[in-house]
C-alpha cells in the first residue's frame, strides 16, 4: 500500500500591514497617521531653527503702558541731543522705537544697541537680521555694536548725523537741518538711512499718534 504523504501546512507571515494575506486598512491609517505627525513636528523644528537670532517682538503685543514707559526713558537724552547737535526728538524717539520695538528687541534689551547699528569691533554680536534688498524682505547676518547703555546708543546716533559717512561728511546734514519731523523723515529716506521703503512713512505714523513732536518745541527752549 503506498503511503500518504502528509501535506506540510504551510504559515502565512503575519506583518503590521498584511495578516493572511489581507491588507490591514486600520493599521495603514495609523501608520499614515505617524508619519504625517513626524513630518509636521520636522517642519516645526526646521522653522524655529531658521528664526533671526534678533527676533523683535511683536509691536501688536508692546501695551501702551510699556510703549509710553519707553518714550519717558529715553525723552531726556534726546531732548538734550536736540538741544546740542539740532536733532529733532521727535525723530530719536521715534526712530528707537521703530527700530528696537520699543526697547523690546533682542538687540536693544540684552545690548542696548536701539538702533541696529553693525560694527566691526572686536566685541561686536553677530546676529541675524532681516534687510530689504532689490524689492524683497531677506535675513542676512551681520555683527552688531554693544553700547553699556541706551543713552550711549543714543549719543552714538546723533554722531552719526552731525559726522556723516566715511564717503559724505555731509550725508545727513538735510536731517540736522529740518524744521519738522515731516522733513526730518524725508531727508532719511532719500538719504537712504535704512532699506525699508516705507521708512520715513513708519517714522510718521509713530511721531503722530504718540505726538512725539511736542518735544520738539520744548527742546528748543
């Protein structure tokens, strides 16, 4: 009699994603569910790393207590810087707050530079800024001055208008001789004193809802 060969049973594989040769919809989904997050935390991570080392806060989260506190701080000394050197404080005050959010910038609060002013110096901070170049906002990096404090910054800001450029002694001179913040800020734009093409309109809208250029005419006195 001839033997029956026993049939060996043959095991189907069991994997996450196909059991029995079925595909698993519920474990797919999951699976999918995973890879989607990671993606979004990857993402997450890779924007926060490329931020500005000199990321300025929001002007929409500076109360008006913090923006006032701000302009009373910093009102003596260019009221005095007027008086002496024919800037307006009008235009110090708020040039400051444009340019260091109200004294709340990195920049400004950790080293007391209000006005984004680079250097070269040995002790200069290299940071990363943003600067409108060709029609467009780009980050580049640049090194930064440290001054011991905002009244130092500020003096370092008048010397700029009433010494010029390396190129143009005379480079400000229109600022130093405007009659009103009005020119003041034009003479800014024109002279190209920052890449923002919306500069001198910014300046403006500070200086007349805080109504900056009240100084103006007590510093004359």
């Amino acid at each position: 009699m001839a033997k029956k060969r026993k049939r060996k049973s043959r095991q189907r594989k069991k994997g996450f994603l196909v059991v029995n040769g079925k595909l698993q919809l519920t474990n797919l989904l999951v699976l999918f569910l995973v890879l989607s997050l990671g993606i979004i935390q990857l993402v997450s991570w890779l924007d926060k790393s490329s931020e500005p080392q000199n990321t300025t806060t929001d002007t929409t989260q500076i109360n008006d207590r913090t923006k006032r506190n701000f302009i009373n701080q910093i009102l003596p000394i260019a009221q005095e810087e007027q008086k002496q050197y024919k800037l307006l404080t009008s235009i110090t005050l708020a040039q400051a707050a444009l340019e260091s959010n109200w004294g709340q910038s990195q920049l400004a609060s950790k080293y007391h530079n209000l006005f984004g002013v680079k250097s070269d110096a040995a002790n200069a901070q290299l940071l990363t800024t943003a600067e409108y170049v060709n029609g467009q906002w780009i980050t580049v990096k640049a090194k930064f001055a440290l001054y011991k404090d905002w009244n130092e910054s500020i003096k370092a800001h008048t010397q700029l208008f009433v010494n010029g450029t390396g190129w143009d002694q005379q480079h400000y001179k229109t600022v130093l001789a405007a009659k009103n913040y009005h020119e003041a800020a034009a003479a800014l734009q024109k002279q190209g004193y920052a890449t923002d093409p919306d500069y001198a309109q910014k300046l403006s809208q500070i200086i007349q809802e805080y109504q900056l250029d009240r100084y103006d005419k007590a510093s004359m006195n």
